[in-house]
C-alpha cells in the first residue's frame, strides 16, 4: 500500500536532499545517470528556490517567523495556525501593495524594503511554472 500524507490523498511535498526518499516526498536524485534524471534534479531546485524565496518573504515581513525575532514555542497545530495567518496576511498585503519594511532607515526607522510585485509579472511567473510543468513531466 502507497503512504500518503493524511487528509492529503495524491499529495506530495518538496524536500531537499537530506530528507529520506519517501513516496509522498520528492527529493533529488543523489546521484543522476540520464538526461531524465537531471531534468528532474533542475526542475526540483527551481522549485525548491520558489518556497525557499516565499519562506524568505514570509520572515521578513513577519519577524516572529524569523530566528531573530524570537521563537514559536507553540504545539505544531498552533504553529500551523500562525503560518496560515500570515499567508493570509502576505496575501493581502501585496493585495493593498503594503511595503516590505526593514530597521534600516535613517535614525532606525523602518523604510520599505520590497516594492510589491505587479499582477502582470505574477501571471508571467504562472505562465513559466505551466511551461516547465509540460516540459519536465510529460
């Protein structure tokens, strides 16, 4: 019987290397011997930089995400619970075209860090992950 994630028939996750090769955890191949194997590979780590780039715009715009902001020494549910929030929050940040802030302006002050990104740029990007899509996994 295939191992599935519970309450997530069909799903699968990305992890990187150091996660075991699991049937519902899409790691990289270690060692790729055909051509099929390391268009996998680049398909995996362009995939990998977009949640480790979305992680990224997660901490900075919410500093209890980040090392330096502290911890969440909450139970995992909980934790869950707060990283869909800000998602959420993210979400219509970029909606409203909220300002990234940093603690880099003069005097300490907070400046904007990130200028939001245009819808038209957002559909391009879908566009290129449909492209990659049918060009690796057909």
């Amino acid at each position: 019987m295939r191992a599935q994630l519970p309450n997530f028939p069909l799903s699968h996750l990305t992890g990187d290397s150091g996660y075991p090769n699991l049937s519902w955890l899409l790691t990289p191949v270690r060692n790729p011997r055909t051509r099929a194997e390391e268009s996998y590979n680049e398909a995996h780590g362009r995939t990998r930089r977009i949640i480790e780039c979305t992680f990224g715009l997660l901490k900075a715009r919410f500093r209890c995400l980040h090392l330096t902001g502290g911890s969440l020494s909450f139970s995992p549910k909980k934790v869950c619970q707060i990283i869909v929030a800000c998602c959420m929050m993210h979400n219509l940040a970029l909606r409203h075209q909220v300002p990234f802030l940093q603690e880099d302006g003069p005097d300490g002050g907070l400046v904007a860090a990130v200028e939001p990104v245009d819808s038209e740029e957002e559909e391009a990007e879908e566009e290129d992950v449909d492209n990659r899509n049918m060009q690796y996994f057909q």
